[in-house]
C-alpha cells in the first residue's frame, strides 16, 4: 500500500514568517513515524524564499507555484491528487502545513484500507477541539476505536486540516474534469472540504472520522486571508 501526502506551505515576512519552522516539525515528524511506502507531494504556494528540501532526504515531490493567487490551495489539492494516483498511491491525504504526526498515523492508513466503506468514504481523524463530542481517549489514556459518522450531517463535515480517500473514492467521484475539488475560484480559500462531501453524499459516499488517530493540530492561521488581490505578493 502506497500513502500519498499533499501539503501546501508559504514562507514570507509579512505573513507567513514560520513557514519553514512548521515544514521543518511537520517533516520530521512524519518521517520518524511513518511506516508505510509514500511520497509527500510539497507544493511552495509562491514563498519569497523557496523551501530547500533536500536535507531531509524522504520521498518528495517538488512545485513551486508562481503565483498562488490564481488556484489557491484548492488548485494544489487537485493537483496533487492526480499526481499521487498516477504515482499509484491507494490513499491521498490533504494535509495542513501545521500538522504534527505521531505513531497512530498509521492506525489510520491501516484501518481506511481494511474498512468496508473506505472506497466511498472521505476520512477525517481526532484532534484538539475536534472530537465531535467524542472524547479521542479512553479512561486508560488509550485512543477509543471505531468511527464517527458525518454523513449528510449538512452542520458537520470532516475538518480540512486532514481529509483523504482512497484511489477507488477519487476514481468514483471525480468529476468531468479529473479534479476531485470543485475548482470554482470562489472554493480556492474555503469551502473545498466541504463541497467534495457534500457531492459524495448526493452519489451514496460517506464522511467519517476515525477515532483511532488524533494528531496535534497547531492551528497557526494561513494567510490566505491576504488573497483578494495581488497586492499583499506585491508587498512582502
């Protein structure tokens, strides 16, 4: 079984000064724990200073994105996702530059490619302020098992920061296009975790997540909100 990770990161001055401190803890922490065959597919989203990845020496697919304020994240997501099945990969997951990985990665990867509903699902896991009302752990300190359920919860979806599917979900439910996301401009900054649930339901796909995965989320806040014209690249 062959993991497909997309991340997208920004290192610049003004508004993203920690990018590289984040990709650094990000890296390293899943190369330390990750047991399975992957690549991670990097797209730099127009840094003033573009990431040097070699140091780390792991399976990385390199692009640098010109200009970032054309496609957003959700061109990255897409593009990554057909890389990744033409690379063969069974699972893609979209990543947050601000994750922090640890061991039960890999309950995850085991457990969507073993479940009966892991074609047609979009999977999500536990992390801080994420639970769905769900404690992560149990009263032994050991991480619950099972699956929460959001399908056709309109109020509810899984969480962008981390969401992937396997090769068969994409094959089932990409669209005319072979994107996977809506690539309206109006989803490049939100919305586009939201809009592949909302279609998967409507074709009989599901959303869950699973409880035996909780990874820390920093929650360090993008800069995307400095998209709506050029002028914040012009600036830095």
């Amino acid at each position: 079984m062959k993991v497909g990770l997309i991340v997208t990161a920004h290192q610049s001055k003004k508004f993203r000064p920690m990018g590289k401190d984040l990709i650094d803890r990000y890296l390293k922490s899943l190369k330390s724990w990750i047991k399975h065959d992957y690549t991670v597919y990097f797209f730099d989203n127009s840094s003033e200073d573009k990431f040097e990845l070699g140091e780390y020496q792991m399976p990385i697919d390199y692009t640098y994105v010109e200009d970032q304020s054309l496609r957003g994240n959700t061109g990255p997501w897409n593009d990554g996702t057909i890389k990744a099945v033409n690379d063969g990969c069974d699972q893609i997951w979209i990543t947050n530059d601000d994750v922090e990985y640890n061991e039960s990665i890999n309950n995850l990867f085991d457990f969507v490619n073993n479940d009966e509903d892991g074609d047609v699902t979009v999977w999500g896991v536990m992390t801080n302020g994420i639970d769905q009302g769900n404690p992560a752990h149990n009263s032994s300190g050991k991480l619950n098992d099972g699956v929460i359920d959001l399908t056709n919860n309109k109020n509810t979806h899984v969480n962008g920061f981390f969401h992937g599917f396997t090769k068969k979900f994409y094959d089932n439910f990409k669209r005319e296009d072979d994107n996977i996301y809506d690539p309206d401009p109006k989803y490049n900054w939100g919305g586009n975790e939201t809009t592949i649930q909302t279609r998967a339901w409507e074709l009989g796909g599901k959303s869950k997540i699973y409880r035996g995965t909780w990874l820390h989320h920093n929650k360090i806040r993008g800069w995307k909100q400095h998209i709506d014209n050029k002028s914040w690249y012009e600036e830095k």
